[in-house]
C-alpha cells in the first residue's frame, strides 16, 4: 500500500504544482490577461480527460502485465522532456493567443503531465488487481489532499523564495522521484497478476457494465461541479471582491469536498445536503448581484454555497460508483465532465456570450440533476411539486441573466474579459458614462457639453499623470506612449502638435472608446492606436523618444506582473528620450506596489517620485489614485519642485526585484 500511496500522492502533489508554476513562466509572452490562466485550466483539463482515456483502454485491451510494460515505458521516455522549461518560439505562428498558449503549454509539459493525469486511476486499478482490494476510491481522496497540498504551497512556500527556472527544475527532479515511485508500483502490480489472473473473467462475467443513461448522470455531476467551480471563482474576483489569491478558496473547497466523498462516503449525509441545497440556490439568487452585503460576509455565503454544490454532486457520484471492474470508466466520465465544464465556461462561454451567463445555467443543472438522482425515490405526488419549483426557479434564473445586461448600454466580452458600460444622472453635473471590468471602473466622463473635454477619475488634473502632461507641456510639443486605453481620457491633455501612441490589446476596448465616448474624438493631438499587447509591442519596435510613457494596462485589482518587471522597466525606458519620464498608474486596493516601482527604478540607476491624491469631499471628477514616476535622479530633482504633493520613493529594505523570473504578491499584500 505505501508504494501505491507514495506514487498517487507524488502524481497529484505534482499536477497541482506545475499548474501555476508554467502558467506564469508563460504570462509575459501573452499580455498577462486573466484569461491566459482559464485556457491554461482548459489544457489541463483535456491532458486529464486524455489519460483517463488512455488508463480506460489500457484497462480494457491489454492484459495485466502488458499494462505494466508499456506504461513503464512511457514513463522512461516522458524523462526526456525534461526540464519543463516552455519555449515561447513555438507558439509564435498563431494568430489567436488561444491556440498560442496551447501549443506552448503542449510542448513544455504534454507528456509529462499526461502520464501524472493517469496515475490516480491506472494505480487504483492495478492495486484492486494485485491486491483483491475493494477499497482502491481511497486512494483518490488521497490524491485530492496531495492536490490540496500542492495548491496551497505554492503561492506560500514556492513562489516567493524560487524563481520560475528554478521552480521548473525542482520539478522535474521530483518529477523523476515519481517515475521511479511509479515503476515500483508497477512491479508489485507486476507481481501481483497470478493471483489476479484466475479471477479475471469470472469477475468481468459478474459486473456487468453500467447502462449508458449511468454514464451520462456521472458526466452531468461531475460538468455541473465543474461549471460551478469556475464560474463562482469569476463571481468572486471580479464583482464580489477582485484579491489576489481569492481563486484558491473555491478550488479548495472544490478538492475538500472530493476528499470528503471518496475517502469516507458518511461524509456525504444525503439527507442533510439534499435539505440543503434548495437553500444555498436561494441564497444564491440573493446574493449574485451584491445583496448589499458586506464582503466578508458574500464571500462568506458563496463559498458555503459552493460547498454544498461540490458535495451534493461529488457525493452523488460516489454513490454511484461502479464495482472496481469498471473503476477506469468511471473516472473517464468524471474527467469528460469535468474537461466539457472547463471548456464551457473556458472556451465556448466567452465566445457565445456577451455576460457572465455560466453561472445561471450552473445553478439550473445542479437543480435539475438534484431532481434527477432523486427521481426514483420519489411518490409521484413529490415528482410534479418538484418538477413545478424547479420551473419557478428556471424562470428566476432567467431573470436574473436579463438583470446582467438590463442596465447598461453595452455590454461586450471576449477572451480579455467582460466589458460593461453604464450611464448615472447627477443633477447638477448631467450623465456620466464609465466603463467597467468586473467592479473595477475603468474611465469615466461627463456627457454635457461643457464638461465633456475634462479629465476624471484617476487622471484628472489633480492626480499625479495629469501635473505630470501639463508640467511637461512647457517643453514644446510632446510625444506621448500611453499603455492601456480605456475610455481614451488622455487624449483630452493634447494639444495641436502632440502625438499621443496608445497601445491597447483588446479591440473592444477601441471600439467603445470610439463609438461610446468623444475623448479620442475631441483631442487636437494626434492620436496613434496600436493594436497588441504593450508591452510586446514596445520590444519590437524601434526606439519612439517619447517625452512621457504612462503604464496603465491593469485590469482591476489583479495585476499584470509581467508589465512591472525588471525586464518590462528596461522596455519601457528603451523607448524614452534621455530625460523623459515613465508614470505607473499603481492605484490599488489589496496590493501595495510602491516597493516592486522604487526596486526597479533603483536597480536601474533612476529615481522614484510618488504622488498620491486623494481628493476633497464631493469632488466628483477625482478619484483617489497613486502616479509613480521614474527617471533620471537629476530630472527626478526638477520635477519634484515643479510638482505638488511629490515625494521620494525609497526602495524598501530587502525587498527583492521583480523580474520575468521571479515576482511575489504575498510580499506587498496590504
């Protein structure tokens, strides 16, 4: 049993690690955007679906010791990818990042991570085998609490002391522990077979193979769990409460309820979560749109709901479970399910919709399925009063997607996220539009004529971007490179003979500032738009001499990491004249990003100045924001004269850079 346990536990532990770890090794090649993480869950997901297809026919068309052979073969040859290092090269002739990020994440760790994904199911079986052993679904729980273990140690005891190269080949040597773990596994199922071999058919003939309608149940459970999962973590971190490390307490309940279900199946007390389930969808109706809650206590309520989703589902499941006979097929369900609720909500979602309508249709399967496994058990009596709540709730649901979209002009998604663009009456001041990503807002201005051409938000004449153009603006005419669009509100700080370069990578974002809002419209200078991710798009051009280079391609509160590297710096200043400035909108709620600026600015010879506005009560065209600008120490001198409220930025003591290797958000969480 340590053998199999050892092997099952060092297989999950490392799924879960690689995960995040090759995710970030191959943010900065495509723009940082949030989505990169969800397609990257998608590739997982189909590398898990693919080895438990692989164990299934395994399972089914070789004999005992076949299995053994050809696996442990596999296992040899997957050493030869290593290290997981990815090579962004490969990617490069694509046109959609989508299929970019795939065949990065393919060439990197395909093998690798295909032969992990088979590990849980291909050990439960061989150990049934070797060992007449009826209890093999342990060993699955045990696999959920090593992916657990592995999802909680990263971002707390790897990420902030190695770099990703670093992670990568720590990896990889553990990775050929596993092989090793695994090969002796395979020895002792080896070994095993004789005794195995003389019961083989007479058990194949006395387990019959589940009906298909079974088959189906099981992938249902296992894609509405799935659908849930993802679409409440969106829920949470982006209109509920946008923190960084927030995505791990889904997943985590996620796993706690597999460990729950499979390790000890009384976990899973049908009588009380079927009781509660019916409540938690009704709490749920209360709370997807705010419900005036304060945050802990939605976050709260949310993840308790989820809770009882992922075990009425996962216990269902196991409830269910086939005889260890046809233990492969069962976990093939599970994965089909779970692989079809990623793409879902990973893939098919984002391009279908123009909302956040994944959570709706989660919430009705998991209603509609509850009445489904209940449904023989049922007097028919109970069947119709059933059959007529789970069509009121439909039609709730139903509201409660038109409510998404009722309230805006527009809204918009695609593979960056969802865009929503809202109008508010002031009596005094006529309407303001915004745009908003999440809860996040992203550019704001006022419609009336006389208030139209005047900066808001974080970038009005207060704040720190706004001194800094109209401090400049004595120079001559200017250069401007601006990273990050949004509703185009610089534009309204150029003059006839400034030129204004804007990089913007999501062409939605273009289209509203266009058509929704007249800042790019009304601006004298002239305006530049170049479509890509900024940061991509600076290293490949030549040098621009901008007199002013701002950076605010941050969507919300989850930060881009890879535009405020060391790396990212030496862009950045690549493309200024000798005394030209660089301001970093770092204006933000949970993370305190002044040490990762003055780190850089002083690994590369400059100065940090901050300035820091926040504004009067009643001020309706300031928000409070933070401008940090690097430059030359002596050009740093004069501007700190010229502008008010400017202070040194000192880097903080043994704060450690952030470069495309290495970067920490524990380390400036507030």
């Amino acid at each position: 049993m340590i053998s199999f346990a050892t092997t099952v536990f060092l297989s999950a532990f490392l799924l879960f690690q690689i995960q995040p770890m090759v995710a970030k090794m191959i943010l900065p090649w495509f723009g940082g955007s949030s989505s990169v993480w969800s397609i990257c869950l998608v590739f997982f997901q189909a590398e898990l679906l693919l080895g438990y297809l692989y164990v299934h026919l395994l399972h089914e068309s070789f004999s005992p010791r076949r299995q053994n052979l050809l696996h442990g073969v596999l296992l040899l040859l997957s050493l030869a990818t290593l290290p997981v290092i990815a090579n962004p090269a490969l990617g490069s002739g694509f046109d959609n990042p989508t299929w970019s990020v795939l065949v990065v994440l393919a060439a990197a760790v395909g093998l690798p991570y295909l032969l992990l994904s088979t590990t849980g199911p291909l050990m439960q079986a061989w150990y049934a085998r070797s060992f007449n052993s009826l209890m093999p679904y342990r060993l699955y729980a045990l696999s959920n609490l090593a992916s657990m273990l592995a999802l909680l140690s990263y971002p707390l005891l790897v990420e902030p002391y190695f770099p990703v190269r670093d992670q990568a080949w720590g990896w990889s040597i553990a990775y050929v522990f596993f092989v090793v773990a695994c090969l002796a596994s395979a020895w002792q199922s080896w070994q095993g077979v004789p005794r195995e071999s003389e019961r083989s058919a007479a058990a194949s003939e006395a387990t019959p193979r589940p009906a298909w309608s079974e088959c189906l149940l099981w992938i249902g459970l296992a894609m509405t769990a799935s659908i849930l999962l993802l679409a409440i973590t969106r829920h949470l971190t982006q209109d509920v409460a946008p923190v960084p490390f927030l995505w791990v307490l889904p997943l985590s309940i996620y796993l706690l309820s597999f460990i729950l279900c499979f390790d000890a199946p009384r976990y899973y007390y049908r009588p009380g979560f079927l009781v509660a389930l019916p409540i938690a969808l009704l709490a749920l109706d209360r709370v997807v749109d705010g419900g005036g809650m304060p945050v802990p206590a939605l976050v709260a309520l949310l993840s308790l709901a989820l809770f009882v989703f992922c075990m009425v589902c996962h216990g269902e499941l196991v409830r269910r479970r086939p005889p260890v006979r046809h233990l492969t097929l069962f976990y093939l369900m599970l994965s089909i399910g779970g692989a079809l609720g990623g793409s879902f909500v990973g893939l098919v979602a984002p391009a279908l919709f123009n909302a956040y309508f994944e959570l709706p249709i989660g919430l009705f399967l998991c209603a509609g399925l509850a009445i489904v496994v209940l449904w023989r058990d049922l007097k028919p009596g109970w069947r119709w009063l059933l059959l007529l709540a789970l069509l009121a709730y439909t039609y709730r649901l139903g509201e409660i997607s038109v409510d998404y979209v009722a309230e805006y002009r527009r809204v918009l998604r695609n593979f960056y996220g969802q865009l929503r663009v809202a109008d508010v009456s002031y009596d005094d001041l006529g309407v303001k539009r915004a745009i908003y990503h999440g809860r996040i807002n992203h550019g704001e201005q006022f419609l009336a004529a006389e208030h139209r051409r005047r900066p808001t938000a974080y970038y009005c004449e207060k704040s720190g971007i706004g001194q800094t153009i109209r401090h400049l603006a004595g120079q001559g005419p200017l250069k401007i490179g601006i990273l990050g669009l949004g509703t185009g509100t610089l534009a309204t700080y150029g003059r006839a003979g400034d030129e204004m370069r804007i990089y913007e990578i999501n062409e939605q974002v273009v289209d509203l500032a266009r058509n929704e809002f007249s800042y790019l419209g009304d601006s004298a200078a002239r305006i530049v738009p170049v479509l890509g991710d900024g940061r991509l798009m600076l290293e490949r051009e030549p040098a621009q001499n901008y007199d002013l280079l701002a950076i605010d391609a941050f969507s919300g509160d989850s930060i881009p990491t890879h535009l405020l590297t060391l790396e990212a710096m030496q862009v950045y200043l690549r493309q200024l004249k000798d005394d030209g400035v660089l301001a970093i909108h770092i204006t933000n709620r949970y993370l305190d990003l002044r040490p990762v600026v003055a780190g850089a600015a002083a690994q590369l010879g400059g100065s940090a100045l901050l300035l820091d506005l926040e504004p009067e009560d009643g001020d309706r065209f300031c928000r409070h924001s933070l401008w940090a600008l690097i430059t030359r120490p002596e050009r740093a001198a004069t501007l700190a004269q010229g502008l008010k409220n400017a202070e040194k930025l000192a880097p903080r003591p043994g704060f450690k850079v952030w470069t495309d290797d290495f970067s920490n958000l524990l380390s400036i969480l507030k």
